[in-house]
C-alpha cells in the first residue's frame, strides 16, 4: 500500500473480497498499522453484514484507517431465500450494519440480486419495501448471473438463458428469463427501484446535511456517478443488447470448456 501510495500516486484501494474482515484480531491489527502509515488513502471494502455487526467497536478504527465504503453483499432481503443460498446474513444482521456504518459515518452500499426467486410485480415491491426499511446508503441492484462456479450457475438449466453473448454476463445484464416479467418489464421495474430508492427524501436530506464533510463529498460523487451509470444502460439495454427466446440453448455458453479444464486426470500407478 506503501509503494502504491508514494512511487505510484495510487489514492483509493478496493479489498475486493470479503476475507478482509475475516479474523478480528488481524483486521485489527491491519487497520492499526494503516493508521500508523498515515498514507491518505480511500479504502473501499467487502465484507459481510455479520462481520460489520461483529466488528462494531472496530468501526472508528476503521473510519480512521480511511475506510469510507463498506460493500456488503446482502443478496436478498428475505431470510428464507437467505438460508437457501447459504448466506449468514438474515435482514436484522443487514439492518443493524447499515446502521453501525451510519453511525460512523462510513457509507454503506448494499449488493440486491433479482433473480434469487420467481420475480413479480409483487417481489419487485416486496423488495422495494424492504430496501426502503434497509435504509443503505447506496443500492447496487444485480441480476442473477449463472457462472459455473457458482451453486445458482450449476442449477440453472441452458433452455433458462435468454443471453447468449457472454460479454454481457456481468451481474448488470439480465442472463436467466423470468417466467412472469419480460426481459424490459424487469429492467424498468429495477431501474425504476434504484431511482426512487435513491431519491427518497431522507436520502436527499443526508446529502445535504450529512455531518461528515468527507462521506458529504463522496456520496454526492457517487451518486453523480450513478446518474451516468443508469443512463449508459437504459442506452445498451435499447441500443446494445439482444435476448434469444428462452429454450434457443442445449448447453450454457463456456460452462462444458471451463468445466473440462478443471477436470483431474487420475494419476496412473506405476509399477
């Protein structure tokens, strides 16, 4: 972080994975010698909900380390669709992050995957209320995206994909159909979300009147930033994408080439 900071003039790091936090005793002692460093960075971090709530009196130590975002990856805001993917953080883990982040001033920007149920008109609103009683700072909306390495990625069945160009295989493009919602009904109905939820007016209010000057200057960069970001997809979702009718694949894209790869040949005895 030394070199990066001094001989490359680096100013934010993102920990883009959640083993960060994973210990409390070494996060401790990271952030305490990234303090002693005193080195001006940003620091971007992933870490689950239940290491923020377990690492509550470490949050003024991380604020003082330069930590400013904390993204958690809450996935669903139901518990049941929680358990069945295996996550260990139900809604009131979520909630009580959100909350100790607020508290010190550390902007907290939550992952919501549609597509971990059948989705509706009425999970989209079920979500909406859920992401309102949340209270994020920022949402990041994702749609479920099938990799291979993923249990959701060996689940999903090839006559499911309406995506075939694997480029737009990136947790921001839709990639599985959804039996009750057409590919443009779920990108409004999300687009719509992200823009209510982060024009809510008790989200105005904080960036207004937020108390700290540097979670001030960064969310009202980030949600400039996110202004452009719906734009440019509302722009590829018209102009840049194109869906195949659900049923158009006997196999998913790149999954039989990864999978071979990772196959082991038995070793042969030798005599």
């Amino acid at each position: 972080m030394r070199i990066l900071a001094k001989d490359y003039g680096v100013k934010l790091i993102w920990f883009a994975d959640e083993n960060f936090a994973a210990d409390h005793e070494t996060a401790k002692l990271l952030l305490q010698l990234i303090v002693k460093a005193d080195l001006g960075l940003s620091l971007n971090l992933n870490m689950t909900a239940a290491d923020v709530v377990r690492d509550a009196d470490l949050l003024p130590l991380y604020k003082a380390a330069g930590v400013d975002y904390i993204v958690m990856g809450v996935e669903s805001l139901k518990d049941n669709v929680i358990v069945n993917i295996r996550k260990n953080n139900p809604f009131a883990t979520s909630k009580e992050a959100v909350r100790l982040l607020r508290e010190n001033n550390i902007i907290s920007l939550t992952n919501i995957i549609y597509g971990l149920e059948e989705e509706s008109p009425q999970t989209m609103l079920e979500k909406f209320k859920g992401m309102l009683e949340l209270d994020s700072d920022i949402l990041n909306a994702m749609y479920l995206t099938p990799h291979f390495w993923t249990s959701e990625g060996k689940a999903t069945k090839a006559n499911q994909i309406i995506q075939a160009d694997l480029s737009k295989w990136s947790y921001r493009n839709q990639v599985i159909a959804t039996k009750k919602l057409s590919p443009l009904f779920l990108f409004l109905g999300v687009k719509i979300t992200e823009v209510l939820f982060h024009m809510r007016p008790k989200a105005l209010r904080r960036l207004v009147y937020g108390r700290d000057k540097r979670y001030l200057k960064i969310m009202r960069a980030s949600m400039l930033t996110g202004i452009r970001v719906v734009f440019a997809e509302v722009v590829e979702f018209f102009f840049q994408t194109q869906f195949i009718p659900a049923g158009s694949l006997h196999s998913i894209p790149g999954v039989t080439r990864h999978i071979s790869a990772l196959e082991i040949t038995p070793l042969r005895e030798t005599v």
